[in-house]
C-alpha cells in the first residue's frame, strides 16, 4: 500500500488516484520486436520489389522512411495550367466511361469542388474508384491541371488517412515521400498510417538529462512528426532531433577512434635534437617562413615528441606553404634514422612534389626517389631494394606507394597530400607497409579548404591545422568574369602582353576531345584553333590526362623551363604545378567547374613577383563565377560552396570507414547543432568512455560503426 504523501494523483489534479484506479492505468512499454516485422503491400510482388529498392523491407524502415517535402493544398480556383498541385476537395459525382484504345482500362471521372470552385478529375487505368470514391467522399489529390476544367490525377488519398490539420488554405499539408516505379507516394503513405501505433515503439537511445538540456523529442515522437506533424514547425523540431542522432553518433564514433589512436603504442618518438631540420630552416630555404608555416611545425614536433601517432590534417590555402611543412615533418624521420613518404594521387603532382623537395632540399645530402605507375621495372627494382634495406631514406609517389611488393625497412612518416582523393583503405594501406609493430606518423594534406561543419562532420578524429596566411608580398589574382566576343578578343590581347613582358599563361577546357553531346571547348580542338589563329605565333604546348605519361613529362618541362609561353591543358594541372613566371590563368566553360576547383586552377598563377589574371568564361548570372570574382579567401569560398551545392559529395568524404552519411542533418544550417553534439559526445566519453553505463546502453548499440 501506497501513503497517501506518495501515491500519484489524478493529472491536472490533487486528488490521489485509488488502487483500482492504478490497477487499469494504460500502461505500455515499447516493444521493439514490433519494428522488425516484415512489411507487406498491396500489389503483389512488384510493389514488394520496389519497396525492396527503397530499402522498406520492416516497419522500422518504413518509419524512418520520412517525407523529403509537403505538398501544400491549394483552392481550385488558383490552379495554374500544367503546374502540379494538390488539391483537398469533395466528390459530387463520379463514373467510369470506356476508351477507344485498345488494351486501355475504362477512364473515371469524378465533378470535385472545394468551395472556392469546381473541376473535372481524371482516373487512368483504375476502374474500381468509381465504387470507392462514392458521392460525398473527401480526397487529397495530386496532379496537374490542363487549363480546360480537368485535373489530371498523379496520387489520391481518402482525407480521413490525412493529418486532421490539413487544411485547403495550405497549412502543414501532405508527406510526399520518396518512390520508386512500382510503388507511389501514396501507398506509403498508407502504409505508414496502418503501422501508425508502431511510433511507441521506438527506443529513446539518449539519456533524459541530455534531451531535456538540448530540449529534444524523444525518438518516436521526432519520427511521428516527420511523417504528421500537427502543426507549422513540427516536422522541423522532429528533423533537428534526428540530425541531433546523426551528428551525435558521427562524434562519438570519431572522437572514440581519436583517443583510442592516442592510447595506441607503436609510434616512434621523434624528439631528438632537430639537427638536419634546423640546418636546412637556416641556410637552405630561399625564403622566410611565415608565421603560420612556423605555428604548423611547432605542433608537429609536439605530435612527435608525445610517442603517440601523429594524426594532424593541414588545411592550406592554394599557395600557402604546405609542402614546406610536410617536408619538416619527412625530415624529422629521417634526421631520426626513419624512412619517410609522400603519396600524391596523380603523377603530375607527384613529379611536381618531387622536383619542389629536391629543389627545398638544396645541398642537403638525403637519399630520394620518386615511384610512379610509370617508373620503368629496372628503376622501379634498384627503388623497391633500397627502400627494404632503408638505403633510400625518403621517397615520393602515388599509388604505386601502396602496390605489392612496396616494403619498408623503418617507415616512421607519412604525408598523404590531396588525401580527399584516396579512398580511406588507400589511405591505411601505406601507413600499414610499416614494418613489425612500428605505426608511423600520418600527416594528410590537401589544399582544397574544407568548411568547419565539414572538418567536424568528417575530420573530428584529426588534428587540425590551418594554414591561412600567403608568403610576404603574394599579390591576389586578380579575377574577372568574361561572357562576349569582346571580351574573348580582348583576353588574347591581355595575355599576349603578358607574354611580350617575358612571362607564361594557361589555358584549360574541360574536355580532352570535342564532343557531339558536349557543348564545350576541346583542349586538342583549342590547341590547334589558338597556334593557328588568335595566338598564332607564340610557342604553346597541350597537357591532357590522355597522354602517355612521357609526353605530359615532356610537355610540362617545356613550360616550365620557359621554351613555351602558353600551355592548354584540362584539369590536370589543377594541383602541384608551380610556375612562378606563370601570370594569367583563362579557364573556359567555367561554370562546368565547382568553386573549389576553380579556386585551385586560379591558384596556378601569381606565384613570383607579378600579379596574377584569372579570366573566367562563362554565364554571367553563375553565383559560382560571381563568389570567385568577388573573393579569394578559399575558406570563405568553402563555405559558399557548402552553401550552393550541399553538403554531400562536395569533398568526396563518403569513403569505407567515414561514411556518416546524413539523412536529416544540414550541414549549411546544423553547423551549431553539430558543435554541440562533438562537445556531448567528448564529455559523455570522459565520464564513461565505454559507454557502459546503464543510461548509455541503447546509444552505444546503436553505434555499430565505432571504428576500433
């Protein structure tokens, strides 16, 4: 027996509630059993097939199955020709007439009005409506209107199978969800409403205190809100608590395999006296450092020195010093008896690399080697032997890092540069060439800046490190949009005074060959039009990824050495090409490019002493083109780019091992929701970082991906 200071009370009351009162109280744990019955559809096989596509196999997909958008009611009255519309309105009268065509079914029309006036429905090949849809019959419709008085029916719903708030003035209106050829909208539509009760079911993974401090549903009713929301905003408050899961989960996952990498052994301690290093800072380098190359390395030699592996991502601005940084961290192996590598993802750039290192190194004496796909097999045997017996202590290259038979006597430091473009695998399978227990020290670069809601969605698990600020006396390119003849002419005029003053120019298509479905300029077509036309006379070379790799080798060191003024090339020079004589940059079709790409070919100019041109052909309403002309922080144009294109493959981040893929997160509106959930994720792990406490037992089954 309860005293009567305890027992509950009657809601909204001070009466407290008897024992047969207590005794029928409804009350329902969730049974979670429920969500993984298979689901089934009316329509045979080829509705289950096309669920199958969707992935609607339970009732749990079929819950988490959400809407992408809500079409809104609107009067009849408004309807504009040919421009889909839903419309709520009622039967007066409806019949099934016969077509001439053969093989067609009988067409029903149905006469529906919803007050503000009245239309003529149309029914395709579904006879049986006209004894469904009796007279007096409420319907949510979707179609388009052809301008004469008929409505051509898309979807149809009964409004008793509809949100009670629905409403023909607009208001919350009608799920429409994602569907396939087999199944519509509809049918799971209706499918949701049967296994509606099935919401109670759903488990809470989060611990009361944390909802309650980030005011969020609990899980079932988020999910309920998403498919029925009773009221503006609902669907909202249900999408953030989702993403709220997403960004929570991506968090613990990475932040857990950041510190299980730091508790993990193996790493060489690399904290011996920097002599090689600081020689080669004193009296090699042609230049002086700037502060953030230095603020770069002092982290470095922090990693190093802390005998866990180093895990450090440097963000660069295009042009910012990053492979003087990583050449300090390579050094820093080798002044310690390590090996060290660099790994690029294309030969250009690992040439380039190559070149800049042995230029950097001066006349310092360390044994390097560059290893490419097309390192021919005598070279390639003299690198692979002295690479196992650590005769060669540092080495450049691209996948051919990673092949078989690749070994390493002491590998301690790895740079993987443009590690977006390496698939995480790639990535591992050099650090993994390691020899015995030895875990070398990863540094990954890329030159691409990368938002911060992107670096927390994806990078978490890295240290981060920035490098914002150009070398003292970089001018900025200037850029310009050109879309009239006027300005072509105008642009081979500017580059041939370029080139008259002593110095170079690129010209990049997006495409190698002309082509019949693409309208856009040919590297080949335009190398031919330009030598003989508007820039006939000057000497220019072609550069294109088709090439076998000797003849871009040979076309490269024609520019570079200055024997060519002009070199036409596709996007294969996007990275690692440095020609500091190199001024203008004319890039066609540009609005075929992404903004980050773009910011990377204009990179490619202004590198010496002279202002660099960069000549944008294209629309002139691109907002892309626009964001190029009127910035040239390439973190600030990240975050546009973020902004226009989404957050999805805009760095290639959907990669085996990360691939958070984000239902109900945006990553251009969620960025605090995504800071708050790293900040949970760190302090749930210091308090438990097994997460096996009691309250965090359904969160931690839900992590199924922690890498370990």
């Amino acid at each position: 027996m309860r005293s009567e200071t305890t027992r509950p009370r009657r809601f909204a009351g001070t009466e407290p509630l008897s024992d047969a009162e207590l005794g029928c109280a409804p009350v329902r744990y969730p049974k979670p059993a429920e969500l993984t019955r298979t689901l089934s559809f009316a329509g045979g096989a080829k509705t289950l097939q096309a669920a199958d596509r969707l992935g609607l196999n339970t009732v749990a997909d079929l819950l988490e199955h959400t809407p992408r958008d809500r079409l809104e009611a609107c009067a009849v009255a408004a309807l504009a020709q040919g421009q889909p519309a839903t419309i709520l309105v009622e039967v007066k009268q409806i019949t099934a007439r016969p077509v001439r065509r053969r093989g067609m079914r009988p067409l029903v029309e149905a006469l529906v009005t919803d007050g503000s006036g009245t239309i003529r429905a149309t029914f395709f090949n579904q006879p049986w409506l006209a004894d469904r849809y009796r007279p007096g019959a409420r319907l949510m419709l979707h179609g388009r209107a052809d301008g004469r008085g008929r409505f051509a029916v898309q979807a149809h719903v009964p409004t008793e199978q509809l949100p009670g708030t629905v409403a023909a003035d607009g208001g919350v209106g009608v799920g429409q969800y994602p569907a396939t050829d087999g199944i519509s909208s509809t049918q799971i539509l209706a499918a949701v409403r049967e296994h509606e009760q099935r919401f109670a079911d759903v488990l809470e993974p989060l611990p009361a205190r944390l909802r309650v401090r980030e005011r969020l549903l609990d899980r079932g009713s988020a999910l309920r809100s998403m498919h029925f929301p009773l009221c503006d905003g609902a669907a909202e408050q249900g999408r953030r608590r989702l993403a709220y899961d997403e960004l929570l989960r991506a968090s613990l996952a990475l932040e857990h395999h950041r510190r299980n990498r730091r508790l993990a052994g193996g790493a060489p301690k690399l904290d011996a006296g920097p002599a090689l290093t600081e020689r080669w800072l004193g009296a090699q380098l042609p230049f002086e450092l700037t502060t953030a190359q230095r603020a770069a390395i002092q982290a470095i030699d922090a990693d190093l020195a802390a005998g866990a592996p180093m895990r450090r991502l440097l963000l660069g601005e295009v042009g910012s010093g990053k492979t003087v940084v990583a050449l300090y961290a390579l050094l820093r192996a080798v002044e310690h008896g390590y090996q060290a590598a660099l790994m690029a993802p294309t030969e250009t750039l690992a040439e380039q690399h190559f070149r800049t290192i042995a230029t950097l190194l001066g006349s310092e004496t360390v044994t390097a080697g560059l290893l490419t796909g097309s390192t021919p097999a005598a070279r390639r045997a003299d690198l692979l032997g002295k690479l196992s017996s650590g005769e060669l202590a540092l080495v450049v290259g691209t996948h051919a890092l990673i092949q078989e038979g690749v070994r390493f006597r002491a590998l301690a430091m790895v740079v993987i540069d443009e590690q977006h473009r390496f698939g995480v695998e790639q990535r591992a399978a050099l650090a993994d060439s390691a020899p015995g227990a030895l875990t070398p020290h990863e540094l990954h670069m890329t030159a691409t800046p990368i938002p911060r809601t992107l670096a927390l969605s994806r990078y978490s698990d890295l240290d981060v490190t920035e490098l914002r600020e150009l070398p003292r006396g970089r001018l900025p390119v200037s850029t310009h949009l050109c879309c009239s003849e006027a300005e072509r002419n105008r642009a081979y005029a500017r580059m041939r005074e370029e080139i008259e003053a002593g110095r170079q120019a690129f010209i990049v298509c997006p495409l190698v060959e002309s082509s019949d479905e693409l309208q856009a300029r040919a590297a080949t077509a335009e190398y031919e039009r330009l030598k003989n036309g508007p820039l006939a006379g000057l000497e220019l070379v072609l550069m294109h990824g088709q090439m076998r790799p000797a003849r871009k080798q040979e076309a490269m060191a024609r520019f570079v050495s200055g024997q060519a003024s002009v070199l036409v090339a596709t996007t294969v020079i996007e990275v690692g090409v440095d020609v500091p004589n190199a001024t203008v940059m004319l890039i066609e079709d540009a609005d075929r490019y992404g903004i980050s790409q773009l910011h990377q070919l204009r990179g490619r100019v202004g590198r010496g002493s002279h202002q660099g041109l960069c000549l944008l052909f294209g629309r002139s309403d691109s907002r892309r083109l626009q964001a190029l002309v009127r910035e040239s922080d390439g973190f600030r144009l990240a975050e546009i780019d973020l902004t226009l294109r989404g957050h999805g493959e805009l760095v290639g981040t959907r990669q085996s091992g990360r691939d958070f893929t984000h239902r109900f997160a945006d990553l251009t509106r969620d960025q605090e929701l995504q800071e708050r959930a790293l900040i949970h994720a760190r302090r749930m792990l210091d308090q438990d970082p097994a997460l096996a406490s009691p309250e965090h037992a359904l969160l931690a089954a839900m992590l199924t991906s922690v890498p370990a």
